[in-house]
C-alpha cells in the first residue's frame, strides 16, 4: 500500500482517538460485548488456476464501547478476536495442510452515525451505520513443516445494526459489518509464505451482543 495512505490511515486513528476523549459529559457511552460468526472469508493471495481460498464460518467473540451524542454522531473502538480462523475446506478437495491453529484479532476505530428513535433515555432504538479504520493480525501455528506466521496490517471495516433498549441501562445489539485487509508485504505478485500480507484479504462478520448504557 501506499505511504500516503497509510499516513491518512493512521491520521484517521488518530483524529478517533481524540475525538473519544473530546466527547461531552452528556453523551450516552453503549459498552456491547458480544458474540456471532464470521463468514464468506477469502484471501486470494495462492494463485493455483482459479483457486479462491476461502475459509469456514467460525465463532468469534469481542467488545466495543461507542459514544454517541445526544445527536446522531459518536465514535466507537471495537476489540475482536476470532481463534482459528483461517482453515481451507472449499474447492476439489479439503486442504489439510492448512488445517493448522490459527487465530485472527481485529480492533478498530470508527465514525458512527445513529438516530435515536424514542429519545436516549427508557425504551427505545437506534439503527446505525459505521466505518472506519484500524489493525488486523493474524497469527497461524504451521508446526513443523512452516514457520510459525504473525502479521500485522492496516484494514477498513463498514457496516450497521440496531439498538434496541429495554430500559435506561440495557439493551439488545445485532451488528453486521464487512472487513478488508489493506497491507502490502511487498510489491513482488509471486507469493512468499515468508511475505503473506492481507491485502487480498476480506470477510463479513455478525454478531449479537448485550448493551450497557450509562453516562447521559
């Protein structure tokens, strides 16, 4: 990837990062942990005729806590953590090979933008929308035959879901967002175990969780 878009990367983290502490002693802060699947993965970073690596669905777990304003703005920091994720099943036959133990981290900072629906006290719901930037790393165990793998690359994840409120303190969240690695290793197409980056690579996650509000 480019330098200038890695520096525009990492500027947006930063700009995140402050805006979060700036947020005013009246925003609702929603804390979600949560729990769903990932899905739909592909990296297509092995190029064997038409080969597409895709990867099983897999449970994953994390958190994120989100500001938001009385308003439709706020931001948010999103933690996940999906344990053996990369594993190739599909194509002419399963690659055990591959079949190691792995694990992929993501945590990201994002812009949000929710309307509150039924105001932001009681009852009541949010849809919203979010995007934004952060780290992707990737760790896989080969055993004997490869080196041990741990990378880590900038990504882009967007996406939306809803809040819905039970009462002032808690509520429901269902999340679906999509996620891409940007990183290049290096400019060399031929691939290099050594050099594995996840530009190539991309994936939808959902998830549902239990929301905790407070602050106000």
């Amino acid at each position: 990837m480019k330098l200038g878009l890695k520096k525009v990367l990492r500027a947006t983290l930063v700009l995140l990062f402050i805006t979060g502490m700036a947020k005013p002693a009246s925003a609702d802060w929603l804390f979600t942990p949560y729990l769903g699947i990932v899905f739909s993965g592909a990296a297509n970073t092995v190029d064997i005729n038409d080969l597409d690596e895709a990867f099983e669905q897999r449970v994953n777990f994390g958190g994120s806590l989100a500001g938001m304003s009385s308003g439709i703005f706020g931001v948010e920091f999103d933690f996940n953590y999906t344990p053996n994720f990369f594993q190739v099943t599909e194509g002419g036959e399963d690659f055990e090979l591959l079949n190691v133990d792995s694990s992929l981290t993501t945590l990201m900072g994002n812009l949000v933008i929710g309307i509150p629906i039924g105001g932001t006290t009681g009852g009541g719901v949010r849809p919203y929308i979010s995007g934004g930037a952060g780290v992707m790393r990737a760790n896989i165990k080969a055993g004997d035959l490869l080196d041990d793998l741990n990378t880590n690359d900038l990504a882009i994840n967007v996406g939306g879901g809803l809040h819905v409120f039970f009462s002032d303190s808690i509520g429901f969240r269902g999340d679906l967002r999509y996620f891409r690695g940007l990183e290049t290793e290096d400019d060399d197409e031929e691939f290099d175990f050594d050099d594995f980056g996840l530009e190539d690579f991309d994936y939808w996650r959902a998830t549902i969780g239990l929301t905790f509000r407070f602050g106000g």
